[in-house]
C-alpha cells in the first residue's frame, strides 16, 4: 500500500527525501531510530514520538492529521526494522 493512501502527501516526502541527503540530518534520524524494534513500530504511543521527533529533527510542522497519517501509515506497514526484505521494500516505496 502506497503512503499516498494514508494520505500523506508527495510533497511532503520530497521534502523529507531532500532534507535526509543532509548527513547531520540523517544521523540524527538514525540515532532516533537505534535499537527500534518491530514491537515499537507497533505501539501506536512509540511510532507517534518518533514521528514527533522526527518532525522536530527534520524542522517539519506537522498538523495533527498529518502525524495521525504518518502513525497509521508506520503501524500499517508493519516493518521489522531487523528485516533486511522490509526495508528494501520501504526504500523502493521512496526512491
């Protein structure tokens, strides 16, 4: 399932996709998403932090419906951030 169907939108990911080239951005993301596991990206709670955070890190306002958006999306991709099939899934979603 696309992100667009959670209504997420493109521009939204460019955006974030540009700002991730950013080597200081991107391993600040990656610290955040240290030692995450698959039961975290199920925890509604956890995902809405990261998304949070993330946003904050990214320097991106969010709406509230836009980090719902993002949660429902994350929750219903069901990652395992372990499962090296999972993330090339996701990388090839947003390449």
């Amino acid at each position: 399932m696309s992100y667009q169907q959670y209504g997420i939108s493109p521009q939204l990911v460019e955006r974030v996709k540009t700002k991730m080239k950013n080597s200081a951005v991107k391993e600040r993301i990656k610290k955040l998403m240290d030692g995450v596991t698959k039961a975290d990206l199920q925890n509604r709670p956890t995902v809405h932090r990261l998304v949070k955070s993330s946003a904050v890190i990214l320097h991106e306002k969010l709406t509230p419906a836009q980090e719902e958006q993002l949660v429902s999306f994350v929750i219903g991709q069901r990652i395992d951030p372990n499962n090296t099939f999972h993330l090339i899934k996701l990388w090839g979603m947003f390449r």
